[in-house]
C-alpha cells in the first residue's frame, strides 16, 4: 500500500478519538493535513483548534476551522500530530516541518498527546532523520560548534526561517541511544531554542496505519 494511502487510513482513525465541543492542538506534516482536510468535514463537533505553525493556520483557515491561540484557553484536552521517526519507548523526532517548538509547547500543554504515523516512521534507534535544532540565529556558529560534539554532521537549513523567526539546524547521522539525554544536553546548549527530541513528553496514544490494519499503543501499558 502507497505511502499517501497509509496516511490517510490512519487520519480517518484518529478522527474517532476527537472529544465532544471541546479545543483541540493540532501539529504539522503531510499526514497532519489530512486529517485537517478529513476534519473540515466535522468541525462542528469542536469548538476550534490550536494550531502549531502558520503552515498548519493556512489550512485551518482554508476549511473555515476556529483557531485559537494557546494563552487564549485554559484547557487543552487533546493534541494531535505526527513524528518524523519513533522508536519501541515512543521517543520521537519532530521537526522536519520546522514547526518543533510549537508543537512540544502544545503537546506539553495538552492533557492527552495522540500521535498518528505510517509504519515507515517506526525505528529501533532514532536518528537515520536528521535531529532539528532551533536556534536563536545570532547563536548558531557557537550551538553548531557544540553539536558537532555529539558526533554526526551538523547543517544549517537553507532558506529557512521558523515561525518564531529563528534558525534551523539539522544532524545527520546522529545514532541517539539515550534521547532523554540527549534532549536535555542539547537543551541546555546556550542559544538552543528547542531540539526535536520528544523523550519527556511522549504521546500517550500511538495510532500506526499498516497495510491491513491501523495498530494502536497506549503508553501507559508499555512504560
């Protein structure tokens, strides 16, 4: 079965899980925008959503869906978003849309994280995805410099600027065997803004569209 099939099976699945007129955070990604094109088609069933990029804003708009800022609510029942690569521990790396910042801000923020991926995002030991880094940009020589020290190549993203009007930098072939320290040492690089690790906040469900079947992981029978 095609990539794009696989995507869109698992979207029309994660529909089913969408709370009754309540605001929901919504991420960024190909497999993202079709559940917002599947969504449209419900939208009266919630109030609105919080969306973690302009990209995501641009779509939202487009299917005349409320969108609301974080600092506007109070409570965020639900995020939903995809991954780059996740590994057996639901670890993950986000970011190749460029929008990790915002969706680590909304998926902390949620009480409940729904990830949606095909089985191709799925991995043994994360990092054959270059790791995202967003950096503030009059910082990046030094966090590059930095990075180089955990091994892999490290490059800045041509011709890009974040929604927060920061830098991207990638590593490649990055073999990440401890992502939760990993996360936190990068983190801790001055300059650093966020790094598309998610090993502290891992989703709470994991929806997989395979060739027969959608697979589903509730974190809390595997931790």
């Amino acid at each position: 079965m095609k990539l794009k099939k696989l995507k869109k099976k698992v979207a029309i699945e994660a529909l089913k899980l969408i709370p009754y007129q309540e605001i929901i955070g919504i991420g960024t990604g190909s497999t993202i925008s079709y559940f917002i094109k599947y969504l449209k088609n419900i939208k009266n069933k919630i109030k609105g959503v919080v969306s973690s990029s302009h990209q995501t804003t641009k779509i939202l708009k487009k299917y005349g869906i409320k969108i609301f800022k974080l600092n506007e609510i109070n409570f965020l029942s639900l995020y939903i978003d995809s991954a780059d690569e996740i590994n057996k521990n639901m670890e993950m790396i986000k970011g190749g849309g460029a929008a990790l910042t915002r969706e680590k801000i909304i998926a902390s923020a949620a009480q409940k994280f729904i990830c949606i991926i095909d089985e191709t995002k799925q991995v043994n030991v994360l990092g054959k995805f270059p790791l995202p880094v967003e950096v503030i940009p009059m910082a990046y020589k030094f966090v590059k410099k930095q990075l180089k020290k955990l091994g892999g190549e490290v490059k800045k993203r041509k011709n890009l600027i974040t929604d927060n009007h920061n830098y991207i930098l990638d590593i490649s072939n990055l073999f990440i065997l401890n992502p939760k320290y990993i996360e936190k040492k990068i983190n801790n690089i001055p300059g650093v803004v966020s790094v598309g690790i998610f090993s502290q906040r891992k989703p709470d469900i994991l929806l997989i569209g395979k060739k027969n079947k959608i697979k589903v992981i509730n974190r809390n029978k595997i931790d």
